[in-house]
C-alpha cells in the first residue's frame, strides 16, 4: 500500500496554491535576510516587481508539478497537457519581451541578472518545483501518523550529479552538532549515510546553512539549497533501529513543527 506519494502530491499543491506573490526590488544577499516564513509562502524573484510575470512563473510551475489530463473533441482517451522545463523556459520569455516589454539592461544580458536569461528562468522555475514538492513531501511525511510510524526517518542522498558537489557530509557534521543528534552524526560515521529522525533538528540546521553557509533556502525539506542535487528519502523504521536512530518499540514522532502556521497564505 503506497501511503506517500498522492497525499504527498496533494500536499504539494495546496502549498503552492496557498503561496501569494511577492514583488521585490532586493537581490538574492537581501533576499537571504527576510524571515525563512516569508520566503516559504511566497513566489518570488530577486530583483523583479512585475507582478503578473511572478504570477505567470506560479502558473507555470503549477503546470508543471500538475499537468492535467483532458479529453479533446472525438478522442476517448485522455491526454496530458502541462508544460515542462523548456516550454515553460520559452513561454516565460515570450511574456518578458511580448507582454511585458522586458529588455535586459546593458551588460547583463545573457547573466543570471538578465530575468530573460534561460539560466535565470531555468533557476526560477526549478527551485519554485522542488520547493512545492518538498513541501509536499515535509508535510505528507509528518501529518500522517501512519506515515511517520512506517518511515519515522528520512536520508540526505544525492538525486542530480554535480561537476562541483558540495561537501554535505561537512554540512551534515555540523547541522548534527547544531541540532545536538548525536545518532545522526554517529550514524554517519558509522554507516556514511546521512540518516535523521524526521523529529531531528538537523533538517531545520541545515537548511538554516549551521556553519556559515549562505547558499540554503531556510527550509526543514528539500531542496536545502539552491542547486543542491540533493534530496530526502524515506528510511522504514527497521532500517532506522538497525541504524541505532531509534530504539525497538521506540513511538516514532514527526517533526515538532506547527505545520498549519508553516504554510500559511501568505499576505
């Protein structure tokens, strides 16, 4: 019996339904400075006050994470409409320069500060789907009792290849000390994989950035940073007892976060 993945897709949705947009003049630096709330109920990009174009970005990140199935005219079976990636990438272009007006200013043209730049766009879009399905994830994997009982852990585990990882067992290390889960950090060096209760403060501490590191999101799911490659996955509770996570009988507990305050419409 899958308890995860619908609930878990449902979830996402009513996040990124509920996210009201956020016109900005701040750059990413500034950005990082507001409450990690803020930016969790918010569709957002640095540096831009068009608020139909954030509105557009919302929508085509909608379609992405839920392409709908219609029925066309003569057909008897349904078929997928949504956008992806690219098409999502030419379709939000097209309303810079056609709806909008937008020229890049001299000299950023083609640069991550261009908001046409297909980088900047690719980077918008990506982060804003992993960011529903985390949430998706975070919320399903911890509201459900039955869930939380079966997996009461998840592991950090590397989803996308890097040219340059980073070094998430240094950050694991760290958010584990800042956390003050020892079995995390014991589980590591004892197993090398990175393996937390979903109750554990390190999920928060890393993706607070514990060490210094500003390139996180402010997130307890993932992605904990931008461009990461990294993602959670369920870790059943036998696996988590023969880990030494938790004990035999242990009573698994979810993450000690009020979830209802957590994803609220933003205003």
């Amino acid at each position: 019996m899958d308890l995860t993945t619908p609930a878990q897709f449902v979830e996402a949705l009513k996040n990124l339904q509920a996210k009201g947009i956020m016109p900005t003049n701040l750059d990413s630096a500034q950005l990082r400075t507001l409450a990690a709330a803020v930016r969790r109920q918010s569709i957002f990009s640095a540096e831009t006050m068009q608020t139909g174009y954030l509105g557009d970005i919302k929508d085509a990140v909608e379609s992405i994470a839920n392409p709908k199935q219609v029925l066309r005219p003569g057909e008897t079976q349904t078929v997928t409409e949504g956008l992806n990636p690219a098409t999502a990438r030419a379709r939000l272009q097209s309303l810079l320069r056609d709806t909008y007006g937008y020229t890049p200013a001299e000299g950023i043209a083609g640069t991550i500060k261009d908001l046409s730049s297909s980088g900047r766009i690719d980077l918008v879009v990506k982060t804003n789907v992993e960011l529903v399905q985390g949430a998706g994830k975070f919320i399903q994997g911890n509201a459900n009792p039955d869930v939380v009982d079966l997996y009461p852990a998840w592991e950090l585990v590397r989803y996308e290849e890097r040219d340059k990882p980073r070094d998430w067992e240094q950050r694991w290390r760290i958010a584990a000390q800042t956390a003050g889960d020892a079995k995390a950090l014991a589980c590591l060096e004892q197993t090398g994989r990175m393996c937390a209760l979903k109750s554990s403060g390190i999920w928060q501490a890393i993706g607070d950035g514990a060490g210094g590191y500003e390139d996180t999101l402010g997130n307890p799911f993932p992605p904990f940073a931008f461009r990461s490659g990294m993602w959670c996955d369920d870790v059943s509770r036998d696996e988590a007892t023969e880990m030494g996570l938790m004990e035999e009988g242990d009573e698994a507990e979810p993450a000690e976060l009020d979830l209802a305050s957590l994803f609220s419409t933003a205003n």
